[in-house]
C-alpha cells in the first residue's frame, strides 16, 4: 500500500463515502453482522453457555465423546455433543470463543500500541533511535510473525517453571502475539510523521513554543489513527489465527484453558476414530470468526484505497 | 482544404456510482492535414478527454454519449477494437505528458521501437532495427545505434520525451495527439522538445493535435487554438487573431496569464474563482460565475456559438442581435 | 555490484543478530549444567563441568566460541534425544525441504497464472469466485485445511496416507520421498495444506500487481502506439508484474518454513518442524538454538537469492539503482 493511499484514507476515514460504500456492500454487511454476533456470543459466554466449560464438576467422564444432539446418563442433553472429557461441547466452544476473542483483540491492541509509540518516536526523533528501530524491524521482518511467536512463547516456557507458564499463559501468549505483530505499525507511523512532520501546522505548533510530546500526541496522532485502524482490522484476524495455530500445536493455551485451538487440537486425536464433531465444530467456528474479520479488513482496506475501487 | 480529423458535437459523460457527469459537452472542431491546433484550458477542463475520445482509449467509467468523430473522412468512432487498434500508432499517434513513465521499463528502446514499427508495418526485424536507429538519429539522440540497446533509466527526462517522438513518429502517421508533451520536462528542455515535435510535423505535413494549459507554448507553436472550459468549447480561432483579440471573456483572462513568453510556469490565476467541476454543473454559461462581463441571460441560457472576427465564440457578448439593441 | 554487496552486509547481521539470541538461549535459558549432568551430580562435578564448558569465561569470548562452533556445524548434544544436535538436524532437513519446495511449486504454479487470469477478466463470474475462493483460502488456517483434508481423504474415502512420509530412497545422504509411489502419495496432502494459504495470497498479490500495471502509463501509451492486446498484456504488463510477484514468492518461502512446523504436527511429517515443536515442547535448548540459526541462514539465502533474481529480471536494479518494485 502507497503511501499516498494512505494518506489519502486518513483524510477521507469518516467521510461518507465509507458509509456509502458499506451500504453497497451486502458482503461487508454480512461479514460485520457475523463478527458482531460472534463477539456477542464470546462476551455472553457465562450467561448463554449451558454449562461452565471451567468447572470440571461440570463435565461428566460417562458422556464423554457423545455425538451432537445426545442425551447424557444423567439426563443433560449435549446440542452439539462432547468431548473426551464429558464437557459439552457448545459451552467449551462460547468459552473457547471467548478465549480466542479477548487474546486476539487483546495482542492486537497491546501491537498496535507499541508500534505507535516506537513509530512516532522513530519518525519524530529521527537519528540513532529511528535507525535502531527500524533496523530491528527490518530484522525481525524476516522472520513470520508465527515463528518469532512461537520461540517467545517458546522461550517463556523453557526459562519459567510449568505451574508459573500455565498461569500466566495468557499474558503471555498476548504479549508472544503482539511482539511479531509490531513492526507493520511502526514502520507505517513512521511514515506518516515523516510526512507531516513537514507540515504547516507541526512547524506553527513548534514555532508558538508547544512541546513536542504535546505536538505528537495532538497534532500528529490523530492524523495517523485511519491507516493504524485498517491494519489493526487485518491484524486481528491474523492474529486470532496465530493464538489458535500456536493453541493447536500445544505451545499457546494449556487445555484447561479452552480456545478454538486447543479444542481442535483435544478433538484431532478423534478424527481416525470418526468422532468428527470434537474438531469440526469448534474448527468451523474459528473459520466464521476468520473469514467474518478478514472479509471485513478486507472490504474496508479496498473501501479507503481509492485507487482499487471502480 | 478538407480536415483530416472532424469532431462533431462529441460528449463524454461519466458514469459513477449510478450519477451520470458529463465531462465534455457537444464540442465540434476540425483539424486540416498538416495544421496544429492548440487545445488549451485549465485542467479538467476536458482537454486531455477529447484526445483520448480521439484515440479511442476512454476507459470504464468514461464513454462517448454522442457526437462523431471522422478521420480522413471515415467514421472512427464507432469502429470495432481491432480495427481502431489498427489506426492507433499507425495513423493517429499519440505522445503523453511524463515522458520518465511512459516508456515500459523493462524493455530497452529499441525493443519497443521495432516492436511498434513491426506492428503496423510490414518490414523484417532487421528493417525495423534499421529504421529504429534512423528515428532516434532525427529526434536528435546521440550514437543511435548504440542507444537502441539502452533502457529507459538510463536516459534522461528530456532523452526519454525525445523516444516517446520517435515512437510516435515511427509509422509516418498523418495526425498526433500531443497531450501536455512539454509539461514533465525543465523549462529549459520544453522548448527543444517542441521545436522537435514542430519540425518534425512541418517535414512531414503531420497534423497535431496539442493538448496543453500553457498558453506560451501555444503561441509557439499553435496555427490555431481551440479554448476548453468546463467541457465546453468557448472559443476556436487563428493563433494570430486570438492573441492579438480575443472574444471570449475567458480567454482574455487566459492571455492575461502569459506575462512572459519565457516563464510558462505560470498557472492560469488572473482569473478568480475556480472551473465548475463535473459533478456540480453551472446552468446557462459555464463561466458566468467568474465572468466580469455577465449578462442576466448568461446565468440561464447556454450561449450560442458566433462568429467575431476570425474567431468562433460562444459568448452572449458577441450575439450580433444583443449588440445592435444595445 | 554494490548493492548485492549491501545486501550481504545486512544479511550478515541478520545472522549475528540470530546467532545472539540464540546463544543468549542456550547460555541463559535454564542451566545448561543441570540439563547436562542431571540434577543428582555433586557441587564439584558441576563446577568441573562448567569449567569443561568455558561457563565461567567472558561473555564476547564465549559468544565467540559459539559461533566459531556454529560455524562448524557443532551445536551441542540434543538434551532430549541425548544425539548431535547437528545430526539430527541433518536427518530431518531433507523432509522439510522437500515438502516446502513442492507445495510452493504449486502455489505459484497455479497462484501465477490464476491471478493474471483474474486481473484481466475482472468481471468473469469465474474471476469473482477465484477471489472469494483466495480470501477464504486466506483465511483458513492451516491445521484446519489439513484436518479436513485428512478427515475427507484418509478417513472418509481412505484414498491417501495421513501421515510420515511413506518409503523414502537415500541418495548420497539425501533421503527423498520423490522417488517412490508411497513416497509421492504421502507428500500430496501435507504439500496441498501447505500450499493453500500461499496459493492464495500469491493469486490475490498477481493479481493486485497485474491491475496496478495494466493502470501504469505506459501501458495506456502502449495501447496508443497500436501494440496488440496480447503483446501488452504478456510482453509488457505480466513481466512488469512479475517483479514484484517474484519477490513476495521468494519471501513467502520463509513463511512455509515457518508454517511447515503445523503441517507437520498434523501430518507427523518427520520433518524439522516437528523436531523444532518438540524441542519447544521439552526445552531442549540447544536444538532450539540450532534451528534458530539455521532458519535465519535459509531466510538469508533466501533474500539473497531474491535480490540475485532481481538483478537478473530488472535493468533498473542491475545499474546499481536498488529500486524495489513498484510499491
């Protein structure tokens, strides 16, 4: 993406012209209802599940693997079925969606963050600063985002002891996440301040005596929150995808902590045995929850280029 | 003289997001072989689309909504893809503004050269390297035969516009659709290239026509010049005549933005407010919200087209009838 | 030449950067003494070992041993499989590649031609669905495609193996699963899940590029001198296209080494990627610290050989420019 597009986004962001654009797009519709009654359902979790997927009183041994639609020994009625340990599965599934949605949105925040600041310090600063910043991000851009993720998690379980990992699993994964997801922010940051730093209105702030963390955070911030938003939207499917990949291969969440990854990765086991469900349902789950937030992006990274529209 | 290439009330309209704007309004004008006619006006006034019209090239969303175009007499407009690709770069070529990006630049200049050549005309690749290097030595480019070989990053701005020439020139057509060919290029290097393109024409009795917002150039090179404003064409007429009297309102206030014939950096200023754009259409006369001289008619009824001297007008000022009443 | 040279210099530091970390690892993360000796060893064992070692040596001298060892290929012994780390890393190697290699063979293989299709029939039905099938494709994950895969061909209709590598034929220390049957079919589902994702992101790249160069000016001049479609659609647009396209491949190939580690969980794919999980899994600090060097010597090869092949497709670069594609 050029620069000028982005540019052009951040001038054109809450222009009706977006409005106009979605109102055009039953596709983009369709996409942000889904991500909204997804994230409904992940935050009514406590409240719409039908059993708590934490309390392991809750799951009962004798219905373990029961197929979708089963009635337990006990009477409990399982709509989509169970898993190898007896829990049902619709109620791991709300609260594995919930897991996956607060870690995702969580590590994106947390990235676009730090890339933020590193990329206004950079920009602003210029010099030793902006050349060791973007050194590291030129490094660390060499390597996928989900191998730096997994060696810091990685790293973090190998250095700590096992009771300590698994309960700070999740700040953890969060923090994994959001370091190999940094450098797109700062470098676009960076950009952007390059290009107003040169601006009229900079020079006027500078000259009538602002200080210049006043100047970054309410003259040149504000300019730089379109093109951050657009990245952040694609970034959180990727990194849903990254918390549920690293969940599946067992390095992400322990399986007491359930995520769409590891309930896929608990039901993988099952699949030569034809117990589907355990890995499918949660699995279409999490491609609803992807495909929804990336056509979003998608949509609304083509919606503020105007040199990809027609 | 019968002109080589006839336009008659041609419109361009543009479809977006199903609003229909109309970028050029019923202009007529004629081109006689071997004349240049300068087409002149602020950006966006519609010069740039007419060449294009003329080309053939209006891409989606852009379409001709009527008018003819006719060359040597024959239809164009309405030809199928192949046979106007046939007559592009072979009888109507075409030079652009930026030289440094319309070259393609991974392929070397003789390269793209032959490969012209070899498209329109019927010559062997040996032929066609020949007359290649020929082309570049006329355009006045250095060692020929050895800058066939060369890439276009490896020419200057100026070196570049003289290839886009020889390209241009390179299968003898009788017309050239010169859009901005000077605009890109250091002031001092602007007039090389239009001597250039203004030998080659006269040598060759090509026409040309030269789309610009410079009147300088204009008065250069020009036989006659055609104004373009908002769509429109408001006044049409001998170079000489025009400068020397105009009748239009706005090109008086165009002549006035000539201060120095050597300083064509100059934007068309003089005149204040702005063109109204196609997506917000002024009623009656385009320019009467800027126009000095407006009549209560100007604001209500499209002016017709006059004749003042050796001009074309369409100008209420110059109707015989509100004359001789008042 | 200067620029090749400036590329070295940055893949130079790329590996010291990598080299760092990774003996920060092995020296920092847990005790490599206690993975060695076991935890049972007396104090003096341990401080013989640690001597043994050159623990207790300066910081930049133990570095420097390290990557001198590095460089030699000596890695230290796995902790968990009590072997080379170099050895075992040599075994699996061949696995990975291979795997990596086929399934980026058919994602640009058909990634290239579909999105070149694409850009210049935007409006084909079939244009339109190819792009709404690349974003699902881009959107799916990884083990998901190749559990569904398995679901449907191994244990719905039992036409394919689901996992290792079938029978494999050694060739001059080079094991190959190419060669035989078993071989070939067990590559055919972990290479397709692997080579899903890139499919799709190199069809949706093509095709941005193809679009973005059809609008260049000198296309549109192209079109004014009268060339043919066809010559401005191959012999200018696609090879103005392929710049870029030849890069972001050339770059993604890192992406399968990374995403191989997924594929080859789910497919028990005896490659690098399943040692490097496992190795994760039990902390096996110096396997780790190998792969960690080693991924960023492929990443810097990699880069390298991009910029070579840009050398070779872009005058402009070849005159020293360093230009970039076109973004």
């Amino acid at each position: 993406m050029s620069l000028i597009a982005l540019r052009h986004a951040l001038g054109g962001f809450w222009e009706s012209d977006l409005a106009y654009r979605f109102r055009r797009s039953p596709v983009a519709i369709l996409a942000a209802l889904v991500g909204l009654a997804l994230l409904v359902a992940a935050m009514g979790a406590p409240v719409l599940a039908p059993y708590d997927a934490f309390d392991p009183a809750a799951a009962n041994a004798a219905d373990a693997r029961l197929p979708p639609a089963s009635e337990g020994m006990f009477g409990d009625y399982y709509t989509l079925g169970t898993d190898p340990q007896g829990r049902d599965m619709l109620s791991a599934m709300l609260y594995g969606l919930r897991t996956s949605l607060v870690v995702g949105l969580a590590s994106v925040a947390a990235a676009a963050l730090a890339g933020v600041l590193l990329g206004l310090m950079a920009g602003y600063f210029g010099g030793v600063l902006d050349a060791f910043i973007m050194r590291a991000a030129d490094v660390q851009l060499s390597f996928p985002a989900i191998l730096i993720a997994l060696l810091i998690d990685g790293v973090a379980r190998t250095a700590m002891p096992a009771a300590l990992h698994a309960e700070l699993a999740v700040p953890i994964l969060i923090a994994a996440i959001a370091a190999s997801f940094w450098v797109q922010y700062a470098r676009t940051v960076r950009g952007l301040v390059l290009v107003e730093r040169g601006r009229d209105y900079v020079l006027a702030a500078k000259v009538t005596g602002v200080s210049t963390p006043r100047i970054l955070l309410s003259h040149i911030l504000p300019n730089v929150l379109g093109p951050v938003l657009v990245i952040a939207t694609i970034n959180l499917a990727l990194a849903i995808l990254t918390e549920s990949t690293l969940s599946f291969l067992g390095v992400g969440l322990p399986s007491t902590q359930p995520s769409l990854g590891s309930l896929v990765r608990i039901g993988n086991e099952f699949v030569f045995s034809g117990d589907w469900w355990i890995s499918a349902l949660p699995g279409l789950l999490l491609v609803l929850l992807s495909l929804s937030v990336n056509i979003f992006g998608d949509w609304l990274r083509d919606a503020l280029n105007p040199k990809l529209a027609s | 003289m019968s002109a080589l290439l006839k336009v008659e009330g041609l419109r361009v309209e543009i479809a977006r997001r199903g609003r229909v704007m109309t970028a050029i309004d019923d202009v007529s004008f004629e081109i006689a072989a071997g004349e240049i006619l300068g087409v002149v006006g602020e950006s966006g006034a519609g010069k740039s689309v007419t060449g294009t019209a003329v080309l053939g090239l209006l891409e989606r969303p852009a379409f001709q909504a009527a008018g003819r175009i006719l060359f040597d007499g024959r239809r164009i407009d309405t030809l199928d893809e192949d046979a106007m690709r046939a007559l592009r770069g072979r009888e109507i070529a075409a030079v652009f503004q930026d030289p440094l990006t319309s070259l393609d630049p991974l392929m070397t200049i003789g390269d793209q050269l032959t490969e012209t050549i070899r498209t329109h005309l019927d010559l062997t690749q040996a032929e066609a390297v020949e007359r290649a290097a020929r082309l570049l030595a006329e355009v006045g480019i250095p060692a020929p035969r050895e800058r066939l070989a060369s890439y276009p990053h490896e020419m200057s701005g100026g070196m570049r516009q003289r290839v886009v020439l020889a390209l241009a020139f390179s299968c003898e057509p009788r017309l050239i659709i010169a859009d901005e060919p000077t605009t890109a290029l250091d002031v001092s290097i602007q007039a090389q290239i239009l001597d250039l393109l203004r030998a080659m024409c006269r040598e060759r009795g090509t026409a040309v026509m030269l789309v610009t917002h410079d009147m300088g150039v204009i008065a250069e090179v020009a036989d006659r010049v055609a104004v373009m404003y908002a769509g429109r064409l408001v006044e049409v007429g001998p170079t000489q005549s025009l400068l020397a009297e105009a009748a239009h309102p706005y090109t008086r206030g165009l002549m006035g933005s000539i201060p120095d014939m050597h300083r064509r950096d100059v934007e068309l200023a003089q005149i204040p407010g702005s063109m109204p754009r196609p997506d917000a259409p002024v009623p009656g006369c385009a320019f009467h919200p800027r126009c000095g001289q407006a009549l209560p008619r100007c604001a209500v009824e499209r002016p017709l087209t006059f004749t003042a001297g050796a001009s074309e007008v369409a100008c209420w000022l110059a109707d015989p009838a509100a004359r001789s009443a008042a | 030449m200067s620029f090749v040279l400036g590329r070295l210099g940055q893949t130079v530091l790329v590996l010291l950067v990598a080299a760092f970390v990774s003996f920060s690892l092995f020296r920092y993360v847990g005790d490599p003494v206690n993975n060695m000796v076991g935890q049972s060893a007396s104090l003096a064992e341990r401080e013989a070992m640690r001597t043994a070692l050159g623990l207790d040596d300066a910081f930049v001298l133990q570095f420097a041993r390290f990557v001198g060892n590095a460089l030699t290929g000596d890695f230290g012994m796995s902790y968990r499989f009590g072997q080379p780390v170099a050895t075992l890393i040599a075994e699996r190697f061949p696995a990975t590649l291979e795997l990596a290699l086929i399934s980026m063979l058919i994602a640009t293989g058909v990634g290239v031609p579909l999105g070149v299709w694409t850009a210049l029939h935007r409006d084909h039905w079939l244009s339109q669905a190819l792009m709404a099938a690349s974003l699902i494709g881009v959107a799916l994950p990884t083990f998901l495609i190749g559990i569904a895969l398995i679901l449907f061909f191994s244990v719905w209709l039992g036409w394919l193996p689901s996992f290792g590598r079938g029978q494999v034929v050694e060739i001059g220390g080079w094991s190959t699963g190419l060669l035989t049957t078993s071989g070939l079919r067990a590559l055919v589902l972990p290479a397709v899940t692997l080579g899903v994702f890139q499919l799709a992101l190199i069809l949706r790249l093509a095709r941005a590029e193809m679009l973005e160069v059809m609008r260049a000016d000198f296309i549109r001049f192209a079109r004014a001198r009268g060339l043919k479609p066809r010559a401005i659609q191959y012999r200018h647009a696609l090879r103005n296209t392929l710049v870029p396209v030849v890069t972001m491949i050339g770059l993604q190939f890192g992406n399968v080494f990374a995403f191989s580690i997924i594929v080859e969980t789910v497919f028990q794919w005896p490659g690098l990627g399943l040692l490097v999980i496992q190795a994760i899994q039990f902390a096996d600090v110096p396997l780790l610290a190998a792969y960690l060097v080693l991924i960023a010597l492929c990443f810097a090869v990699i880069n390298l050989a991009v910029d070579l092949a840009y050398v070779a497709i872009d005058p402009r670069v070849r005159s020293g420019g360093g230009v970039r594609g076109t973004v």
